[in-house]
C-alpha cells in the first residue's frame, strides 16, 4: 500500500524553504493540468515558467509563487520539480528503491 506521506521534495525559493506533499489531489490536479504526468515532465524539462509554478503551487498548497521561482532562478528549481513528479508516478517508492535492498 502506497505510504501518502513519502517523498517530500523540499525547494529553497529565494531563501524560504518550501515543502512539495505527494498527495493524490496533487496527482489528480496535475494530470488534468498537462493531461498526463508524463506530459508534465516534458512540460518542466523544457524549462516552461508556468508549468514549474503551477506544479509548485499544487504540490505546496500555495498561491503566488511565481515571484519566489524567478528569484530562485528557473533552472535552480527545475531539476526537484520533476523529482516531486515523479514521485507522484510512484509513491510507494522508497529512498534507495527496492533494487539497492536486493528485493528486485
């Protein structure tokens, strides 16, 4: 059964510390967004403002971090953005994967 409180992605954005929370609504609120995570990532990985933000905004349970991620620098944010997705992907994924605990 999939642990709802594993993989917080912690983001430093411009000197605040904000916490991403894998959780079904953010999931759902995301895919509807992109209309598949897949697409999300492919969203994030070709740097696009508003998908970061929104992915940001969703996954923090906040509103008007758009001035926060460009203080932060896009492409400093970017790379725990798409962790936080894939997370999503997986949830019940442990730190280190089942493959580093020989359970593969």
């Amino acid at each position: 059964m999939a642990r709802l409180d594993h993989g917080y992605v912690e983001l430093d954005l411009a000197g605040e510390s904000v916490t991403l929370k894998p959780t079904l609504d953010a999931m759902q609120k995301i895919n509807r967004r992109f209309g598949s995570l897949r697409a999300a990532i492919e969203q994030l990985q070709g740097l696009d403002f508003e998908a970061v933000v929104f992915v940001i905004e969703v996954g923090a349970g906040r509103k008007d971090m758009a001035a926060r991620v460009f203080e932060a620098g896009l492409t400093h944010v970017t790379a725990r953005v798409c962790e936080f997705v894939l997370l999503l992907m997986n949830p019940s994924a442990r730190a280190g994967g089942a493959a580093e605990e020989g359970k593969v």
